[in-house]
C-alpha cells in the first residue's frame, strides 16, 4: 500500500476546504434577497435630478406659435428648442410671455362679446393670437398671419365672415396636440422633487443651491401653466380666410392711419400699441437677438407670428375680472 506524505494530505484538505467556502459563498449570493441601496445623496443624483426637472419645465409646457405650411419637421423642432432654450435662460421670460398673451386674450373675448359675439372664447382668442389664422386676399401674392384684434376688425367691419371664425370645440381640440405623457410625468417630477425638498426643509436638513434654483422654475412653470391652460399646442397648420374685399380696398377704406408704413403685415394699423411693458420686452428681446438667439426672421410681411411676440399688459383687463362674463372654454 502506498504511503501518501503528510505534507500532501495537508495540502488536499486545504484545497477541499477552499472548494467548499466558495460553494458556500456562491450559494449565499444567489440566495441573497433585496438589497437596499446605500443611504444619503450624492452629486450625480442632485445634478441629474435638477438637469432632469429643468428639462421638463421648459419642454412640456410650451406652446409655440402656428408655423407656416412650408416649414418642415426640423424648423420646427428648431423653433421649439429656441422657445426653450430661452425659457432655460430665465423661466420668467416664459412666464411674462404667457401672462402678456393671457391679458391678450382675455381683452379678445371681452371686445368680441360686447360687439354681440357671445360664443368667442378663451381658446378662440388663443388661437387668434398665435397665427391660427391666416388672411389670404384675392390681390396680394402670399397670406399672412392675424392676431385677435385684427381679426375682430375683420369680422365687425364685415370683410370676414364670423361663421368661418367660429369654430365648433372639436375642431379646435383637434387642432390641439398636447402630450399628455410628457405632462403627466413632468407634473409626477416637479410633485416628487418639491416633496422631496420640503421635506428636507422640515427635518431642518440643507438644500443645495442647484435645488434652490430648481424650485424658481417650478414656480414659472406652475404659473406658465395656468396662464396657458386655454392655448393649443403644437398647432400644425392655420386656417386659410379670404376676405370678400380685396386688401387695397380695405387699406382705402381705413383712412390715412393705414397709409404708414408696417412692420409686420399691411394690418397692423389694426391695435398699434406702444405701452411700457411691450417696448420693455422689445428691448430684451432684441438684447437676445444680439446675442444670435433668433427666433423668426423679421421680414413683411411676416409668414408666422413670432414666438416671443409679447401683447401689451392691460391692467383693466387683468384687474376687472368682471368685466364680461366668465369663458370657461
């Protein structure tokens, strides 16, 4: 019988041992349950969270103005992103812009109610206002975009038929693309990130500067929202209205205030108005346009109402919430 050296056993019982606290080891890692991931914040989660939040804040709640037939896919998506870098730069920019468009609006409804057109709402006057209409005349090559007051001198002076301006609800729904998706996890985001940062505040723990900042766009954004809760979104094409006068006939008849010169197109005689709070956000923007941030080209007459386009503030529009009766659509 072979005599096995004692060295040799000694060496075969390590390995066998080895052996098997790996088996062990390998079966208690399959074995393993759920496994909570370390406690505290750390920088790659702050900075994608806030990033993440912003992102939603600026993309979700736009509404660009109607581009033009010719515009394709990517000008369009360009313009957007335009829209939102500057909305970046400074949510409140955004939130001036809805509130300028909101007073807008709401002065629409109330001269179209008092002229006798009792069915022209909120969403009417939106739609107005950001080029969802567009004025083809028999004499003139190209059609240009209306805003709300022109469109009303159209219609009391007789140019425009109303029944081609009223549209029923669901076309105007139709017109409407806004993402509910998107809308519903950017308001799922802001909900978890605002939670999140309270409740950091009531246990008396700190809060990153970033996440301060975040919290000023949510505010915008909430506001933005309300103020925007009417207007369409992502309208892709205008409604086509030719008058039954032809255009140099309606210049004519105006008088000498349509003989000066126009900026943006042969109408815009129709409500010229220079108050502080335009020629303040005329100055900003061009302060931006300095700085290659363009939006559309400034040409007439124009083919889209521009996406910065800021309506006068009124404050007896704002103030007297009685002034008309209530649009609810």
């Amino acid at each position: 019988m072979p005599v096995i050296p004692y060295s040799a056993i000694i060496l075969f019982n390590n390995s066998s041992s080895s052996a098997k606290i790996s088996n062990n080891h390998s079966d208690d890692t399959f074995l393993q349950g759920w496994t909570t991931s370390p406690t505290g914040r750390g920088t790659a989660e702050i900075i994608w969270s806030c990033h993440f939040t912003v992102f939603l804040c600026c993309w979700s709640i736009l509404c660009v103005n109607v581009p033009p037939p010719s515009w394709g896919l990517w000008r369009r998506v360009h313009a957007k992103f335009i829209a939102a870098l500057m909305s970046g730069f400074g949510p409140e920019f955004t939130f001036q812009l809805a509130l300028g468009q909101w007073s807008s609006a709401r002065r629409s409804v109330a001269v179209f109610r008092k002229s006798g057109y009792l069915d022209w709402t909120m969403r009417h006057a939106f739609l107005a206002d950001m080029g969802g209409f567009v004025l083809h005349p028999s004499d003139w090559d190209v059609g240009f975009p209306l805003n709300a007051k022109q469109l009303h001198y159209l219609v009391t002076h007789g140019y425009v038929s109303y029944e081609d301006v009223r549209l029923p609800k669901d076309i105007i729904a139709d017109k409407n693309k806004a993402d509910g998706v998107v809308r519903f996890i950017t308001l799922c985001q802001i909900l978890w990130f605002s939670v999140n940062c309270f409740g950091r505040l009531a246990q008396k723990l700190t809060i990153t500067t970033m996440e301060l900042s975040v919290l000023s766009y949510i505010m915008c954004t909430v506001g933005t929202s309300l103020l925007w809760v009417f207007k369409p979104m992502d309208v892709g094409s205008a409604i086509v209205l030719v008058p039954n006068t032809p255009l140099r006939d309606i210049l004519t008849k105006a008088g000498d205030i349509a003989k000066e010169p126009y900026r943006c197109t042969p109408l815009d005689f129709v409500g010229r108005d220079l108050s502080s709070w335009f020629l303040h956000w005329t100055y900003w923007m061009n302060v931006v346009r300095q700085m290659r941030v363009l939006f559309t080209v400034k040409r007439g007459p124009i083919e889209k109402i521009p996406d910065d386009n800021f309506p006068p503030l009124s404050r007896r529009a704002m103030l007297r919430v009685r002034s008309y009766p209530r649009a609810e659509e």
